[in-house]
C-alpha cells in the first residue's frame, strides 16, 4: 500500500514527524505533490505552516504494517 509520511521542520525541535496518510486514490493521475499537501493541510488545520512540511512516500505491507521501501527521491523532487 502506497502512503505518505508527513514531517515539518520547526527552528527550536528541528525536524517532528506528524503522521500517516494512506493513498487511497485509485487513478495515480490525480496523484499530485500539491495534493498531498493539501489533504496533509485539510487534517492539519491551521496548526503547522505549510511551507514547512513535507512528506516521503513509502509503501507499507498491508499484513504486517511494516514500511517496506521509502521513496528517497520523492524528497528531491517534489
């Protein structure tokens, strides 16, 4: 299963890890660097400033919940 880890960088704690979110779509087009923000934004709310979150995109074992690679690119590119 395809899933994004959120992180944000705050100046005193440096680098906090914020959650989860699992990819649910279904046609990879609409899958978008803008739009996982966003929804990471929509569940966030105004508590954490956008300009200072990212996320990597991992894909985790649906049996045992373990990450199974992490997207190191995604980091770069997006």
């Amino acid at each position: 299963m395809l899933a994004y880890e959120l992180y944000t960088f705050n100046k005193k704690k440096g680098y906090e890890f914020i959650g989860v979110l699992p990819e649910r779509r279904k046609t990879p087009m609409r899958i978008t660097r803008d739009s996982v923000m966003n929804w990471g934004k929509s569940l966030l709310g105004g508590d954490v400033d956008s300009r200072n979150m990212f996320f990597k995109r991992v894909a985790i074992d649906s049996l045992s919940g373990r990450i199974l690679w992490v997207d190191l690119l995604s980091l770069i590119t997006e």
